[in-house]
C-alpha cells in the first residue's frame, strides 16, 4: 500500500501538480520512482505482500501435496520447556530418529513460546502443554501404519500419511489444555477456553488453526482445535480476516503468482513461492 502511494505520489509530482512543494523541499524524484518502485510490486495483486511471506513458512502439506521423504527443516530447535524460563510445558514424548523430545523450526518455536507466555500473562486459564511438534516423514509413516492396523486397514482421518503431515513442516503443533494432556484428543476440546484462546488470538502469534471444523471437507481431515501451525504473522493475520484455511490461502496464491507471471511480472521474484500438487 505505501507503495502504490508512492507511485501515486511521484506521477503528482511527475505531472507537475505539486512543483512548488518539490522546489521548497530539494525532492530528487528520479530517485523516489526509480528506487522505491520495482515493477514487481505494481503487479503482485493479491493483499499479502511478497516481501510479507516466507515461502517455506507457507509450504502446504496434505495428501496432494506430499513433502519429499527426504524434507527436512533446516532449523529445528527442541522447543524449551520451562514456562518460567520463557518455554512452554510438554506432554508425552516422542523418539523420533536421534531427536528426542519436542522439536519445532526456530521461529515456530519462539512464537509458541510468545504465545503460551502471553496466554499465562492474562490468567484464569490452565497451562497449555506441547503434546507434538514435528514429525519425520518415516516416524509418520510408523503412526500411519499402526493406525492403519488399529482400524481394519481403513483411513479414520486422524493420521496423515507419510508425506502429507503437517508436522513434517517443522511448523505444526498440537498444543492442549492441562486436562487433556494424558486423554485421547477430540472435537470436545473446541469448548476449552483455552481452545478458544488459542483460535481467538493465535493469528497474533503468526499461527493458524490448522483444521477449523467448518472446513474439514478441504483439508480432509478432522476438526482438529489442539494443532496450530505457523505461517507468519502477516499471513495468518489474512487467513483469520478471510475465514480461509491453508489450502484455500494456497489456491488464492497460486492463482495470484499465474497472474503476475501472465502480466509480465518478475518470475524470479514468485519462483519459491510456486507450489504444485503431487498427485496430478
Ligand atoms: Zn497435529
């Protein structure tokens, strides 16, 4: 937006309309249009700015989005986990490979700690526990199977599989109200105000509620109020405006990046950013 004011501002002073300004003020307009106005940003058209997202922190992952065997992040950090220190509490554990403990990408993990601070901060609600964090592909798959095996070799929607996990991201978390810590999740858990909290002010943090119940018919899988997954603040800040969950944001992008690229736009600028389903 400051930008389109910009360019705005330079045509004013371009056709002359404001030339007594320009001379009091020493203005150098040549350098105004040329420096703060890459073509670029005149035809990104979409409301979040390119500069405003991290490719890797919106990478999609679901059944027609796989993630590679071999996705790693790169800057898992086990997420701390004394609340008094600035961590947030764990429940469970997990052995995955030679981690052990709860792991998270660098940014994902300090932001769950701003979150579970800010929610302590406010009081009358009960500690919030990181009951899993990421996941490799072959520890997924395990859960996958096992699951599989549980239920007559049928899929219930409660384990992704390999591939199509959003905790492969490094990026995902479920994060649960004392009360649950120990106790199989489920839809109930939406009436925490814990829960609640989570969904109301979540976006603040960068994060998104990764399966609302109104949009399990896109994301396939089960309301899920416990798993967060960030995003970036910007970004998440749109998805709660627009009510969308990942995989709409994903379509709206896509169809954004197309229509730069058709107008002309910079393809180096939105190469990251391009994201293909893996079943087509
Ligand atoms: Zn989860």
């Amino acid at each position: 937006m400051k930008k389109l004011l910009c360019a705005l501002l330079a045509g004013m002073l371009l056709a002359g309309a404001a030339g007594t300004v320009l001379a009091e003020e020493e203005l150098d307009i040549s350098d105004l249009v040329l420096e703060e106005i890459p073509m670029g940003d005149l035809l990104w058209d979409f409301p979040v700015a390119l500069e405003d997202m991290n490719p890797e922190y919106i990478i999609l992952a679901n059944k027609h989005y796989l993630l590679s065997k071999d996705y790693v992040p790169a800057d898992l950090v086990k997420v701390p986990k004394d609340p008094k220190k600035g961590g947030i509490l764990w429940a469970g554990s997990s052995q995955d490979g030679k981690l052990t403990g709860w792991y998270l990408r660098e940014e994902c993990a300090n932001a769950l700690c701003e979150l579970n601070a800010a929610i302590r901060a406010e009081g009358g609600y009960r500690d919030l526990y990181l009951k899993s964090g990421y996941r490799s592909y072959s520890k997924q798959n395990t859960m996958y199977k096992n699951r599989l095996k549980k239920n007559n070799g049928k899929d219930d929607g409660w384990v992704s599989m390999a591939g199509a996990s959003d905790h492969q991201t490094g990026l995902g978390c479920d994060v649960v109200p004392k009360n649950w810590k120990d106790r199989g999740m489920n839809d109930k858990m939406m009436k925490e105000p814990e829960c609640q909290w989570m969904a109301e002010h979540c976006h603040e943090f960068g994060f998104i509620i990764r399966y609302p119940a109104d949009k399990k018919e896109i994301t396939e899988i089960n309301t899920e109020p416990w798993h967060m997954r960030y995003v970036g603040k910007p970004v998440a800040a749109y998805i709660k405006e627009n009510g969308l969950c990942l995989e709409e944001f994903t379509q709206q992008l896509q169809a954004a990046i197309e229509d730069y690229l058709a107008r002309g736009g910079d393809p180096a600028r939105v190469e990251a950013f391009i994201q293909k389903p893996t079943d087509e």
